[in-house]
C-alpha cells in the first residue's frame, strides 16, 4: 500500500492535478471591479497548528475576501454582543441564494444566518454598534492584519466604491432590514462598512493565517493569543459548516466534510480543527456562487490527507 502523502506532497499533487481544470467556471461578474480578474489564477495554501506551512500556484497573490470577510465579522459581532446576536439573526442554512430577500419578508426580517447577504448586513450592524464606519472599518482591517501577521492588508478602494455603485439589492436587504427595526445605525453607514469589508485584499497564504484560530478553539496556536472563547469558535466552525457555502453547503459538507466559507471573488477558507486552516484561490465559479476548481481541490486535499471532521 502506499503510504500517505507528506503535507507539502498533498499540496504539490493537488496543484499539479488542478492544472487541468484552470479557468473553468465563471468569474463573478455583477461586481465590475470582479469581472476583471484573470480566471486561470489557481493558489493553495495550508498551515498546521504547528506552524508547518505549504503552498501552490498563486498563494501569494491578493484577491477580493467578498463574503469570507463573514467569518471574521461574526467573529468580532459574537464578541461585542454575545449571545444576544441570536435574536437577530439565526443559524439555519437559507435553503435560497445568498442575496434573496423573499426569505427575509416571509421571516419577519430576521435573517436565516450570519453569512447569507441579510445575516452578515446585521452582524455588520453589530460591530458597527452606533459608531461611525470609519472605526468599524478599521476594527475588521485591524482583525485581519492582526491574526494574520501582515500590517499592509487593506480594502480594495475599487472594488468597495464598484460594490457601492452597483448593490442596489444589499440596499434594498438593508432597507429593508431597517424597516423590521433589524438595524440600529443608518443604512448608509452599515452598507458603506460592509462593502468595505467584503473589499478587503488578502492572500492565500495570509487568509489561512488569519484562519488558524479557528482549528484551535479560538486560541491562535502559534502565539498563544486567545482570539475568541471556544465557545464562540465552535458555532462559528459550526456555521461555517451548515451555512458556509450559500445553497451548497450539504454539497460541501458531503465532498469535502470541513467547515468551509466561500466568497464571489473565488476563495475558499477551510478549517480541519485541531489540525490546520487551508485558504483557496480560483476565481472562477460554479453556478451555485462557490469557487469550481478550489472546491475540486480541497475536495482531493481532504481525500489525500485524510481530513474530515466526520
Ligand atoms: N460583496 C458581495 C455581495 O454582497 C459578497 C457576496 C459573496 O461573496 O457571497 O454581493
């Protein structure tokens, strides 16, 4: 029999088989800044609790965060508020695509989950907590640039202000929000730090950093620094796990059996507790909204090292 691949040997297979399937799906085109991104970009980056690291293709490369910039506003909403966020929004898989707002009429304004379009508008609010978008934006780079190590992580100027110009349906979920009394601060204000935090820029390899708490309860395992109590980690995992991956989550949760959270700007941030954090990059999409090939690739990375949280 043969013996199970080393890290960096996954790693290495998993990059070398997805050369075959470079440019395939659709590179999001409803944000215009989105549309202009190369769809043959292809990165892989893993790091283990114990600081081991591998890396593939583009894993240097910054892209668009989009919606996996969810988790970790979650991550500091759960903090600012605690328990007290479940009354505004819940945590059942939507069933629906990611921007529907026929869900949130029917639901008396209360969003399925914190990582469809309506829930992470609110838990936006959250953070925001009355003070201008200008703190809360800051606060989000901040986390970010903090858990992953890197000072220069920033929001992409031209995407927010495309995202700005053109989401009129995040403006109608925030009016609407707004008008079920499901928001505290201005619509203005709360759309302004939300387009900025889906905006952020980051790599690979700094996103699977930044995830690294995650795999350890909220502990960030290679300096010690409690990030989030275990508790809140945990649901978080579990979100991500139910919910991650808009209407394709039990898909996900199927092939690849790891929490997981999907952007449009095709990344994928992957957590195997007690184990690693694994960040994908391949910008073009599956009809569901979730990266094509960085999804094929973590489903092999999970199959060649054995990892499933099952
Ligand atoms: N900024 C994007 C939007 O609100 C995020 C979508 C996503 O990545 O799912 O439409």
């Amino acid at each position: 029999m043969k013996d199970a691949p080393t890290l960096a040997e996954a790693v290495a297979e998993v990059g070398r088989e997805m050369a075959a399937h470079r440019g395939e799906g659709r590179v999001a085109d409803y944000i215009p800044a989105l549309a202009r991104v190369d769809p043959n970009r292809f990165g892989l980056a893993v790091i283990t609790v114990d600081g081991e690291t591998a890396e593939f293709g583009d894993a240097w490369v910054p892209f668009s965060i989009q919606s996996i910039s969810k988790v970790f506003t979650l991550a500091l909403a759960l903090e600012r508020v605690g328990e007290g966020l479940w009354t505004r929004v819940g945590r059942e898989p939507s069933g629906s695509r990611f921007n529907s707002i026929v869900q949130l009429e029917a639901e008396g304004g209360v969003p399925r989950n914190p990582f469809i379009n309506a829930g992470a508008i609110v838990t936006t609010d959250a953070v925001l907590d009355s003070r201008t978008p200008e703190v809360a934006i800051a606060e989000i780079r901040d986390f970010l640039r903090r858990l992953s190590g890197v000072e220069t992580i920033d929001i992409d100027a031209e995407v927010a202000r495309s995202e700005a110009e053109t989401g009129f349906r995040n403006a109608s979920l925030a009016n609407f929000l707004r008008a079920f009394g499901n928001l505290k601060s201005p619509v203005a204000d709360v759309l302004e730090t939300y387009f900025s935090q889906c905006a952020i820029r980051i790599t690979c390899r700094q996103l699977a950093r930044a995830g690294l708490f995650l795999a350890r309860e909220g502990l960030d395992p290679l300096n010690g620094a409690r990030v989030l109590s275990p508790e809140h980690a945990r649901r978080i995992n579990a979100i991500m796990m139910t919910c991650g991956h808009y209407d394709a989550s039990g898909e996900f949760a199927f092939q690849v059996g790891l929490p997981g959270k999907s952007g449009v700007g095709g990344g994928i941030l992957t957590i195997v507790p007690d184990r690693a954090a694994v960040a994908v990059w391949s910008p073009g999409l599956n009809e569901v909204g979730n990266s094509q090939v960085g999804t094929l690739a973590l489903e092999r990375l999970a199959a060649k090292m054995g990892w499933s949280v099952f």
